[in-house]
C-alpha cells in the first residue's frame, strides 16, 4: 500500500498574534469582507464580533458555511 495524497489541516494563523488560529469569525467574513477573519482562542476573546458569530477551525473546505462544525 502506497499512500499518494494526506489530509493534513492547514497551518492557519490568527490574524492578529499568528498563534494557531481555533475560530473564524462569520460576521467578519461576510459581512464586514474581512480579509482574514481567523482567531486564536485569547485573540477572539478581546475580538468585537459575538461568540455566536464563530465557528472552529477545521479541516474541511466547509469550514466556515451553513453552521458546518467539522
């Protein structure tokens, strides 16, 4: 057996501190067009938009629709 491709989850950086980004904010990303609207937990914390406008970061490129939590 040969493995010929991985799924390894993306190396994402919060946007504000580069840690490991946990959250992506919807509100920043479809309403407000942010252009990087990923977190880490203690960035999201201080962020302005509210938790129920977050998602986890997962490895899917569903991540971020339709309330889609991995």
């Amino acid at each position: 057996v040969e493995v010929v491709a991985r799924n390894d989850p993306p190396e994402i950086p919060c946007s504000i501190c580069g840690e490991p980004a946990t959250e992506i904010c919807l509100e920043c990303l479809y309403e407000k067009d942010v252009e990087d609207p990923f977190f880490c937990d203690a960035c999201f914390e201080k962020h302005e938009c509210d938790e129920e406008m977050s998602l986890p970061v997962v490895n899917s490129p569903r991540m971020g629709q339709c309330a889609y939590m991995g």
